[in-house]
C-alpha cells in the first residue's frame, strides 16, 4: 500500500513539473524531448501527455511529432513588488497549513513566485513548496478541482457525480471555489437549477465532472461576498441568527486581538471579560470553535446552541469519568507504527 502510495505521489509530481516544462518552451516538444529532460522512457512520456490531456484537461495541439499547448491556457506574467511578494510568501504559508494532500497547481505556483523572490523570501516560499510537495497524492480529486476550474473559468455547464448518503448526477453553474480551513476542505459555489438556488459541494465527495458545452451567465446579482457574509465557514441560511457569547478575564485579550467574524460586536465586561455579539447563518457550524474554548467561553444566546454545547459538554465529562481509559498494544509499537517482526516486511 505505502509502495503504491509513493508510485501516485511520484506520478502526480511528474506530470507537474512536465506541465511547467511546457510553459518554458511555448513552441513546443517532442516526447523524446519530454523523455530526455524528465529522465524517463519516451513511452512513459507519451503517457504523460495523454494524462495531462485526460485528467487535468490541458489543450494540447499536435504539429508532427511536436505537442505544444494552445495560447490562452497560460496566463499573462505577473510582476510583484517586494510588499507584493511577502503576500505571496504569507498566503504559501497559508496553503502549506491548509493543504492535506498533494496540489500540483499549488506547488508549481509558488515555485514560480519563489524564482523572482529576493533571497531570505526565497528560502522560506521553496520550504513550504517541498513540504506541499510531501502531501498524499489524490488524482482524482486533482481531476475534479482541474475540470471546476475550467467550467467556472469559461462559465461553462458542468455534470457532477455527488456523493452524501446517496451518490447522484446533477447539472450546476460553477460560481466560486472556496476553502475552509476547518475541515482542510475545499467547496464549489454553484447555481443548483433543480433546486433554483446557489448551494455549495464539498470537493472530496464529487467523484466525477463532465464539462458541457453549454454557458451560463451568473444569478443576476449574484456575490460570493454577499453569499457567504454570515456564514461561519461555508453552511448559509435566508435568515442569520443573533449569537452571544461570554468570555472570561483570562482570554479576554486573545479575544480582542482577532475579528473573529465581520459581524462581531465586543463589549467590555466589570469583570475583565468580554462579550463577542455574532450574525451567523448556521450557529451548528460555530459550535466546534466555542467547544475549543473550553470552560472560557459561555453561550448567552440563542438557547438552543446553550442546550447543545452544554449537552456536548455534559457527555464529554461522562466519557472522562467513566474510568475506561484504552490501553496501548502490548510491544514497542508505538505512535501508530508497527515494529517490524523477524521475516516480516512492513509496506
């Protein structure tokens, strides 16, 4: 399993760093060519092309033995100034905490950024590259985020093959691709005609998208900003609900040194704690982050978010006091590693 895991990984990067190579050579290359510079058979390299083709949807053109890569799939060149640039470094810090699999674009993005950075900026861009680059390879979800990029980059009609407790096929309108740091997660904004709404997929459960011919124009006044101004990650509702919580004195100060959310109202307390006031579409989707305050943090309003968390909390306590604590595996096993036996392979 680890052996085939290393194959994915090491396929995935190749077909990346190829991908780069044909942006360095705008007129094109020959599989040998392609072969020659990868360091592998040019049948292999014939290969790659056809995958770059099949799964990450690259327009290659065919003029003899050369493939070269249409005009217009690459961008313009960008310029940065140095402030630019420390951006840039920061949001690579961003992605190397987000990102929990492999993301091709990613890495080879930031090498990019990383080439024309001065050198104390480089060295920490190319560390986060090579630490993103030690990420479990997932192709198909490469495949997926590749083909919704290219529907809502072209506003074209996308067929999804979804997955919850059913799988399903439904035609969407790509709108936006939006992150959520909390469950390392990524999201497609999308107008559902089925059910005349914007509704958002979770990335890892489309198992297949088919791009349409067919355009769309996006819902008339349509804003991703506006959609998902109340929502605390990415769930949305018609009407938010107003939450309040207390903070005691002794994380008072962590409170106040982030906005939490667009909406929120602080309000000093006699005591040195504070109070946060929220706007947020679903209080379901917040009640992780108040759990990980622990003791600190007291829901006022709404009751109903009051009952779970102290429902939540109850049966936390319950499982601590029970007194069935789980006892580690007999051996040296240790850290969810195996010690390997005499005679016995591991991977």
């Amino acid at each position: 399993m680890l052996s085939a895991d290393f194959e994915k990984h090491d396929r995935t990067l190749r077909l990346m760093r190829e991908l780069v190579l044909f942006q360095a050579i705008p007129h094109g290359l020959t599989s040998r060519e392609v072969a020659e510079r990868m360091g592998i058979s040019q049948r292999q390299a014939q290969r790659d092309i056809k995958a770059l083709e099949a799964e990450l949807e690259v327009p290659f053109q065919q003029i003899g033995a050369r493939w070269k890569v249409l005009e217009g799939y690459w961008l313009g060149p960008v310029s940065f100034s140095v402030h630019e640039a420390m951006a840039m470094l920061l949001s690579a810090r961003l992605m190397l905490r987000f990102a929990d699999r492999y993301n091709g674009f990613a890495t080879a993005a930031y090498e990019k950024v990383a080439s024309v950075l001065p050198a104390p900026m480089k060295g920490p861009v190319m560390e986060a590259v090579d630490m993103m680059a030690g990420r479990p390879a997932d192709n198909g979800y490469m495949k997926v985020l590749a083909s919704l990029t290219a529907a809502w980059a072209e506003r074209r009609k996308v067929v999804v093959t979804y997955t919850t407790e059913d799988t399903f096929e439904r035609v969407l309108w790509p709108l936006f691709l939006e992150p959520n740091a909390t469950g390392h997660s990524c999201y497609l904004l999308a107008w559902d005609p089925k059910r005349q709404a914007v509704r958002s997929y979770k990335l890892e459960r489309i198992s297949n998208v088919r791009l349409l011919e067919e355009r769309f124009d996006p819902p008339l006044g349509f804003s991703v900003d506006r959609h998902l101004a109340h929502a605390w990650g990415i769930w949305t509702s018609q009407q938010p609900v107003d939450v309040i919580l207390r903070f005691d004195q002794s994380v008072s100060r962590r409170v106040r040194e982030t906005v939490w959310h667009p909406s929120q109202r602080l309000e000093e307390l006699p005591d040195g704690g504070v109070r946060v006031r929220l706007l947020v579409a679903e209080p379901t989707e917040i009640r992780h982050w108040i759990l990980g305050w622990g003791r600190t943090c007291v829901v006022e309003a709404p009751e109903s978010l009051r009952d779970a968390i102290a429902e939540e909390a109850a049966a936390m306590a319950r499982s601590y006091s029970s007194g069935a604590v789980a006892q580690p595996p007999a051996g040296p096993a240790r850290d969810g590693l195996v010690s390997p036996q005499p005679g016995r392979r591991v991977g």
